[in-house]
C-alpha cells in the first residue's frame, strides 16, 4: 500500500478543492469561489488543506497536483474553457500554495503526535541542533 500512497494523497486533495468550487454557489452566490466578496474561498482552502494534511499520507507534491487538478476539473465542467482560463489555471495555482502551506502543515503535526503516541524518540539530528 505504501507504494500507492500518493494516489489517496492526490483524490483527497482533489476532492476537497472540488468541494470546495461544489458548494461555492450555495454559499456565496458565486459560481467561482474567487468571486465572492466574503473570505470562502481562501478559508474553504485552509480548512479543506487541513483536513487533507490530517488524512492523507504525506505526499506534499500530492497536495499540490491534487488541489490544482481538483480545482481545474470543477471549473472546466462548471465554467467552461473559454478566453480567460490561462489566467484561471493561474489563480488556482496560486491559491492551491494556500492549501499545501496548511496540508504540509496539518501533516508534520499528525506525524509528530503520531510518533509521540508510539513512543517514538525524537530525532538525534533535531537534538544536536538544540543543544548548539
């Protein structure tokens, strides 16, 4: 399984920024999240980054391509590819950085208390850098 992990790290990922374009309309009015005046879109991206750093096999690149891939997938089947989608690939991708930043961060917590809950010591090499 450790060989595939990447597969359920990249679908989660995509399913939660494809969430995220889902419930966009019903929430702000906007079919874009972009669009909306209010926070959703950059919020809906943490919470949804966490949720995947927590769940996921920590695949960083993962997070990326699944949030992008996700995103771009909602918006060629909701908006459509029309003049405008080299500067919506752009945008994604931009505000995909937001969701890995709380993905990788979600994910180096899960790791630590994981390895505090088997017991694990922590690392010589963080320990040397401590002591100087």
């Amino acid at each position: 399984m450790r060989r595939f992990d990447w597969i359920l790290t990249v679908a989660l990922s995509a399913l939660g920024t494809a969430a995220i374009w889902a419930t966009s309309a019903r929430f702000t009015g906007y079919v874009e999240p972009w669009d909306a005046p209010s926070l959703y879109y950059p919020v809906a991206l943490i919470l949804a980054g966490l949720l995947a750093g927590f769940l996921a096999p920590p695949r960083i690149w993962g997070f990326f391509v699944g949030a992008v891939v996700g995103q771009l997938i909602f918006m060629g089947v909701v908006a459509g590819a029309g003049p405008l989608v080299l500067v919506g690939v752009l945008v994604i991708s931009l505000y995909s950085v937001l969701f890995l930043i709380m993905a990788a961060l979600a994910s180096t917590v899960r790791s630590t208390l994981l390895r505090i809950a088997r017991g694990v010591p922590p690392n010589k090499s963080f320990e040397r850098t401590r002591e100087g």
